[in-house]
C-alpha cells in the first residue's frame, strides 16, 4: 500500500509539473551576496527558533513592483497614476482583491538550504564564544582586582573595570578622581601572566581618552581561550578579523546595542546578575547578525495566471529582469547587502526570447563600457514596452526634475566600476565607506575634523546622525529647534555588486527627483558634543541645508570645489551629482587599490 501511494504521489507531481510548466513564464538561478532576510529590526536568523529565513516570493514581488512602477512613471510621471496600471498586472493597489496576473515562486535546493541551517549553527557558536570570553574576562578581572589591592591597598577601591563590546571587546579602566596611583604597569603585568597581551605587545594595553583600554585583538583571545579553540577561531573570524561584517559601516549600526540590551559589565568583585543577562541579550543578537550566511542561491520561477499578451508580458517579464540586476534581495541592499551577483537563465517561454537574450548579453560583457552599455540597452528596452503598454507615442511627460524616479537618461545615472577583488566583504566595506561624510573630506584632502557642512550626505538617507530621546542632536533632521526629527528617506543612490564572468563590478546608480524636503532639512554642528569640545563650541548651530555651500568633485583627483547653493531643484540636482561623484571616485579608488593589494599577496 506505502508503494502504491508513494507511485501515485509521484505521478501526481509530474501531472502537475507538467501543468505548471505549460504556464512558466521564466526560470532563473540568481546568486546574492550576504543577503540580510529579516527586515530592520529582526535579525537574520534567530538562535531561539532555530531559523535562518530564506529569500521570500514576496520580497521579488515587491521588487519587480516598485521597478515596474519606475518604467511607467516615466511617461506618467506620478506613482499614483503608475500604480492603477502595475496593480492589473501584478494584483492589489486599490482593489485589494484583484488578482495578479503572475505567480512567483522561490525555490532552494537542499545545499543552499544547508547554508541557512549553517548560519544558525555558526550564530550559536559565536554565541557561545562571546559567552565563554566573558566569562575568562570576569576571572581576569578578578587577578587585576586582587593585585591592585596588593599594591595599593585601600586606594584599589576607587579604581573600576569594565568589559566593553563595541562590538569588539574592551577592557577599561576609568581614571579615578581619587585614586592618583600609576596602575600601568600593575595592571600590563596581570594582563600578560593571564594570557590576555603579550610581552612584546605595545599597543593592546594603553592609555586612553577615560584612563586605560585593553582592545582585545584576535592574537589576544587566541592567548586566553587557546590557539587551537574553536571559540577563538570564530570570534576572530566573526568579529575580530580584517574585512569582518563588523567592519562594514551599515552594518556597524546594527551591531549598537538596542534598548533592554547592554552592551558593558561592570565587573565588580559581585557581578550584577540583571546586567549580565542584559548583556548576553545584546551578545545574543549580534552572534545572530554576524552569522549572516556569505552566499545564497535561489532558483524564481514565474507562473502566468490565464491569459496575458503579448506586450504586457514582454514588459513584465522585462522590468522583472531589470529589478534583478540592478537591485538585491534583503535589507540594506542600498548598500550592497543580498546583491544579485548573477543571473542565469534556466529556462523560458518563446514569448520572452528577446528579453531572456538581453540578460544573457549583460552576463557575457566583457568590460565596464559594454556592460554599461547592456544594462542601459535593457532600461531602453523597458521603457519602449512602458510606452506601448501604455499606447502613449510621446517622450517622458516630466517637465524638469521629476518628482518621482524614472528611467531617462537625464534622470537616472549610473556607473559601472570593475574590481578586481573577488571578496564581496572587502567591496562591502569600500561600498559602505564610499557614503561616510569623513571619506568624502579625505577625497578632497582635508581633515576629517574640519567642518562637513558642505558635504551633503543627507542625499544618502535618513535618519543620519546622533540621535537622543528620539531627537536629532547633530548631523542632520527634519523640521527646527527642539522639534528636529531624524526622518525617514531611503537614499538616492544604490550600490550593488553584480558578477560577469571571472570579473566583479560595483554598479553605482541613482535617481535624481525633487521630492526631498530640502526647506525642512537642517544640519546640526555641535549638539552630539560633550565635555570639553561642547565647552569650546560655546553653542548649538543648527541651519537649513539649502544656506550651505556645496563641496564638488569634477574627477577623481584630490582636487574640489566649494560652490554657493543654486536655488530650487538645481539645489537638489548639485547637491546629488556632488554626492554621485563622490561616491563613485570612492569606490573606484578602494577598488583599485584592493585590486593592488590582492595582487601582492598571491605573487
């Protein structure tokens, strides 16, 4: 009986493979790179469950939908108008009982699902790791405790340590307003006989800012949990190593501790139980965002529901290729984060040939000139089906700076920059990096402390800056006075990995539009200071981005200019073609000298 409904079973799945491929419209294989599934707040896998989420059907969904709308606006020139024609073809909008016209479906095989069951795995040993490092750190503490009241006697009390994970760990050791003691070399001693520094070690133990640090490298906690312990080899894998997520700058963000979490431990002789386990939460989640799993692949398979032309067809299936490459699947994709590294065609309906042609050719370019040149060819592509989906015969129907993005040439730029470098955590760090104010005052040969007023980085997104009590207190913010609010805008300009061949690129691209409240965007200088530099800056600035001047670059020299702001939207045009600039010059530069790095090593 077992066989005969096993046969039967079997027989049904073939019935209805066969069915279901009568109705495919496109198969296709995408590799990502470090895809974060999960969303803002919720990590990419979770320890507890015992999960690690793969890419959804509905997240490609969301995808092909805003690209869709893109190509559309582009003659319609608003999203409300885009939106009534993308919800015909791909459901929702208004009616939220109107069927899509497509059914899209993700499939993993059984070695990539292996990978995410891996990542959990890994999120449990750094977990772990960083538990088992705690707790020698509580023991070290102890040894420093006990020697300084040796030496010291009764002024050893006023003397504390701390553990810091920053998300790095750090041993400090505040300066005492009565303890006047010379605790260096006391304290450099403990250090060494416990296996936390080295001898020869100059730079692990030192002064700092607060008193003293001891920043533990990956050489250190090899010394305190044991060379060969595969508690050390993760944590120096995972956190401690050059090129770490912990190094890419987004992903820093994530790793700051949240509320009801602590990210420090007072390490008194009795241990604060509620704040160690305040601390194992925050420890928690980041073993779970640092077990990001480093490759994925997905097979997406699209189903036509019914009947569809021709035209209508050939544009969606056109604007979900278009989506494919030049976005990712996940969170933090502005950044690079679950780019779509490559596209392969598996297989496709007659209907769709010269669009599954179109992708082939970007996947076969042989330099950043034609593979620009493909990318731009399958954007002209989309656009002319827009047009005839629409039965329109005129141009784009924006007049000026648009409001929304579109896909003109005018309006949307893009730059391809080959890169040598193979390791998507390095083009990961040089991508982020690429959008960090400090970065831009390097480019021009500044000082990163001088004032970044004219460097307008609030084109790469809100919220950016510090923030407290739900306040913008520097950097910049919507609205004036104690009502400046950090805001929510996602950036103007994308960054994203993509493979052709034996190569790596980085493709920088952006829409340049007019809907950025510039009037009610501030910059604070002055607010997120403290102590002395406060003191010295005497008061809080705070002034509309639109007074400022703009810093540019022509080329990718150290030469730049500082312009007065044009007025209206060739305000926001300057300020995003500065910022494009920047960020490109950037990238191609971190890439080229990678390029060189690499090199070296293997010659």
């Amino acid at each position: 009986m077992a066989a005969e409904a096993s046969r039967a079973e079997g027989v049904y799945a073939s019935i209805q493979e066969e069915l279901l491929k009568n109705q495919r419209v496109l198969s296709l294989e995408v590799e990502l790179a470090y895809p974060r599934i999960g969303g803002y707040k919720a990590t990419p896998c979770s320890i507890d469950l015992n999960i690690c989420e793969p890419p959804r059907a509905t997240e490609v969904k969301g995808l092909w939908r805003w690209w869709m709308r893109v190509a559309l606006a582009t003659y319609l020139g608003s999203y409300p108008d885009a939106e009534k024609v993308v919800s015909k073809l791909l459901g929702g909008g208004e009616d939220k009982h109107r069927q899509s016209l497509f059914t899209v479906a993700v499939r993993l095989s059984n070695e990539e699902r292996k990978k995410l069951l891996d990542a959990v795995e890994n999120a449990k040993k750094i977990y772990n790791a960083l538990k088992t490092l705690v707790d020698k750190m509580m023991m070290v503490a102890q040894q420093i405790r006990s020697e300084l009241e040796n030496k010291l006697k009764e002024r050893a009390k006023d003397i504390k340590l701390e553990l810091m994970f920053k998300p790095q760990p750090i041993l400090e050791i505040p300066n005492s307003a009565k303890s006047q003691a010379n605790i260096d070399a006391i304290v450099r001693d403990v250090l060494i006989k416990a296996k936390v520094i080295s001898p020869s070690d100059k730079h692990c133990f030192k002064k700092s800012a607060k008193g003293y640090e001891c920043k533990l490298t990956c050489e250190s906690v090899k010394q305190l949990l044991g060379d060969s312990s595969t508690d050390a080899i993760i944590i120096c894998e995972k956190l401690l190593q050059e090129h770490s997520l912990a190094e890419v700058p987004r992903y820093e963000l994530l790793l700051m501790r949240r509320e009801g979490e602590k990210n420090s431990l007072p390490l008194h002789s009795n241990v604060d139980q509620q704040k160690l386990e305040e601390l194992r939460k925050y420890l928690k989640r980041v073993s779970e965002e640092l077990a990001l799993p480093d490759r994925v692949k997905v097979v997406i398979d699209v189903y036509r529901n019914g009947n569809v032309d021709g035209e209508r067809l050939r544009f969606a299936t056109a604007t979900l290729l278009l989506a494919l490459v030049l976005s990712g699947l996940g969170g933090i994709t502005r950044r690079g984060f679950g780019s779509i590294l490559r596209v392969n065609v598996i297989d496709y309906c007659s209907d769709v040939e010269n669009e599954a042609e179109l992708v082939k050719e970007i996947f076969s370019a042989g330099d950043e000139e034609s593979l620009r040149h493909s990318i731009l060819k399958l954007v002209k592509h989309c656009t002319e089906l827009a047009k005839r989906v629409l039965s329109i015969n005129t141009e784009s129907a924006t007049q000026g700076v648009p409001l929304v993005p579109i896909l003109t040439e005018t309006y949307f730029r893009l730059n391809v920059i080959e890169c040598n470098c193979k390791n998507e955590l390095k083009l990961l760090k040089i991508i982020g990096d690429s959008c960090l104010k400090q970065k831009w005052k390097e480019e021009c040969g500044e000082d990163v402390k001088v004032c970044g007023e004219p460097y307008h980085t609030w084109i790469l997104g809100l919220p950016r800056g510090q923030i407290r009590r739900s306040r913008v207190v520097s950097g910049y913010g919507i609205g004036q006075g104690k009502k400046v609010d950090p805001g929510r805008r996602a950036s103007a300009i994308h960054l994203k990995m993509i493979s052709v061949g034996d190569k790596m690129y980085v493709l920088v691209y952006g829409f340049l539009t007019r809907d950025w409240l510039t009037r009610r965007i501030v910059h604070i200088r002055g607010g997120g200071m403290r102590g002395k530099m406060k003191r010295k800056m005497k008061e809080v600035k705070e002034v509309n981005v639109t007074k400022l001047d703009v810093k540019v670059k022509k080329d990718c020299s150290k030469e730049c200019d500082q312009l007065e702001p044009q007025q209206g939207d060739k305000f926001v045009e300057q300020v995003f073609n500065a910022a494009f600039n920047f960020v490109s010059c950037i990238v191609r530069k971190g890439c080229t000298t990678s390029s060189k790095h690499e090199g070296e090593k293997h010659e």
